[in-house]
C-alpha cells in the first residue's frame, strides 16, 4: 500500500462501555483503539426518513495498513463525524484493511 494515498488521519474507537445519564438513559463511552492514515473514497450520499426526521447519510470507503484487532463494533471519527463500521475486507496478504462505514448525521 503506496504511503503517499494516506493522507487523511482517522481515529478508530472502541466501546468502554454503558453508564446511565441522571435521568437514566444509557450513555455509550468510546475510547481510542488506534489512531491511523487513510485513504477516504466516498461511496455515496443519500436522504433517509426516521421518525418524521430526515436524516443525511453518507458511506465511504477507508483504507489503511493492516491493523490487528479491528472488530465491526468499532466506529471511525474523521471530519467530526462518528462513522458506523458496515464491514471489513482483508487487502492482499495482510496488506491492509478496507473499511466501509455510514456517518448520519
């Protein structure tokens, strides 16, 4: 994989866990698995309904070295956004990952 393609930084997170809020809700923490260089392809952008809401949701493709231990559970942070991971695929011979997430927002 061609170093010179990474050129966007991205954080991988894993879930903490689960405490209640004051008034009883359950609030995810997440902390920092890795912190790595990726190269972002956007896949698309679409308009989706939920609940009387519409909500914008865009799903890119995010390459990186290959990296141990990354699970579907985790989520990506880059441009400020939270990115769900949708699946993971192997690159070469343990080349690299390629990992495509959503971001709603």
């Amino acid at each position: 994989m061609r170093a010179g393609k990474l050129d966007r930084e991205i954080v991988i997170q894993r879930q903490a866990g689960t405490t209640q809020s004051a008034s009883g809700k359950p609030v995810e923490s997440w902390v920092t698995f890795a912190s790595v260089w990726a190269s972002v392809v956007p896949l698309s952008a679409t308009e989706r309904f939920r609940s009387d809401a519409k909500h914008s949701v865009r799903v890119s493709s995010f390459s990186i070295r290959w990296l141990d231990g990354v699970l579907p559970t985790m989520r990506i942070v880059y441009e400020g956004l939270n990115w769900r991971i949708l699946g993971i695929a192997e690159l070469g011979r343990r080349d690299g990952l390629e990992i495509t997430a959503e971001a709603v927002y």
